[in-house]
C-alpha cells in the first residue's frame, strides 16, 4: 500500500502550469513544510515535501492555496529520475496528491506569518462551531 496523509504549510505559491493540446490540463506543484514531532539539538524542525496535483485539483491549488496556508494532502509516493543538463543523472520523490483541503480559517495563515498565532494551530471557527468557508468557493460546492 502507499498512501500518505500530511499536514503542513505551504512555503510558496503553488506553481501551475498547463499541458498543450485540445484539453489542455493543470499541473500545480507546490512544497509542503511539515513539522516534525520530535526535535533533536541542531537539527532541522521541519521536512520539506514535494507535492504534484493535476486536473481539477491543481486548478482549485491555484485558485485558493497561498504561501503560509496550512493544509491537509492526501497521495502516494512517486520516486523518478532524469538525465540533467551536465548529464548526471537526477533522482526525484514527489506526493502525487489525490485530496486536498484547508486545515484552518482564513486568516489563520496571515496571523501565523505574523507570529500571533492566537487560535494556538486550530481553525478559526464561527460561533456555531463550523470553519469558515473561503470566499469565492461557494460556487464550487456541491451543495448550496
């Protein structure tokens, strides 16, 4: 079985790109800082992980995920290689994300920038209990 599930923040804007031809395909890649539970003396607090999506899911990437944004991914492992430009050969390992979705509120990545993580991790909820929805995602639901 290979299925992974993370949860971390994007370190940049996710990268789209588009395939050529009649239907023309989105390819977003972006990359996922995910803490580490345990921390050693000098060493780094969090693994920085290359994801891939395509179709429908790279195109709500490019639309709603921003630098700073903590999401949830789920996927699998894909491992490849490529000859480079000095001819030395090049070995990657990408998620190939299947799902995704947010992990907090809309400000909530804007006060983490900032350091005033006040909701201490958690999404920012309405009084009601519920996370709060995008805006301009309402269209995409597949209920109203």
């Amino acid at each position: 079985m290979n299925k992974v599930v993370l949860m971390g923040r994007l370190t940049r804007d996710p990268e789209v790109r588009y395939t050529q031809g009649d239907n023309p395909m989105a390819i977003a890649r972006y990359t996922l800082a995910v803490d580490r539970r345990f921390k050693r003396e000098g060493e780094a607090t969090a693994d920085f992980i290359s994801c891939i999506t395509f179709g429908k899911q790279a195109e709500f990437a490019e639309k709603y995920f921003r630098q700073g944004l903590k999401i949830i991914v789920c996927g699998r492992i894909q491992t490849g290689s490529y000859t480079n430009r000095e001819g030395k050969k090049v070995y990657t390992t990408d998620v190939v994300i299947e799902e995704q979705d947010f992990a907090e509120g809309k400000g909530a990545a804007k006060e983490s920038n900032q350091g005033n993580n006040s909701a201490a991790g958690r999404p920012i909820e309405d009084a009601d209990g519920f996370m709060n929805i995008p805006d301009g995602i309402d269209e995409e639901l597949p209920f109203s």
